[in-house]
C-alpha cells in the first residue's frame, strides 16, 4: 500500500472528470505530498499517467482491488515543487 497524504474519491465519474478532479485538487496540496485518487473508471490507468507527465507532478503507482462488480483504481500522484 501506498501512503497518501489526501484522499480523492472520484468513483462513479468517466473521464474525463477525474483528471479534472485531480487538476483541481491537486491544487491545494503542498509540493511533495502525495494524493491517492480512487477511480472505477480503468481509463485512469493510462490517463493519470499521461496527465502526469502533461503537468510534471510525479506518478507513484498504482494499485487494483477488486470491489464487487466493479474494480477500483487507486493511482497516486506526488505534488511537484519545491
């Protein structure tokens, strides 16, 4: 398990609103914490990382657990800056 600092629960939304709830969220955190994003959506696999890449904040991981009918995906994501 990966340690976070922030929390964002973004299950129920396709994208491209996790990204923009991540863009947002993101924005309230210290450079170097870390947010932990949980998605039902598997586009975010490829997504977050992408979007990491775009805006130059540090994708940590990503960890798959199985919720029912449906799987959840944590990605994590580590505020850039100094």
């Amino acid at each position: 398990m990966i340690p976070a600092d922030v929390k964002l629960d973004t299950l129920g939304y396709f994208c491209p609103m996790p990204i923009i709830l991540t863009s947002k969220k993101i924005k309230e955190l210290v450079p170097g914490q870390v947010l932990e994003v949980a998605s039902d959506d598997e586009g975010i696999k490829k997504d977050m990382p992408a979007w990491c890449e775009t805006t130059g904040h540090e994708w940590v991981g990503l960890e798959e657990e199985p919720g029912g009918d449906k799987t959840i995906y944590k990605t994590y994501i580590k505020k850039a800056g100094s």
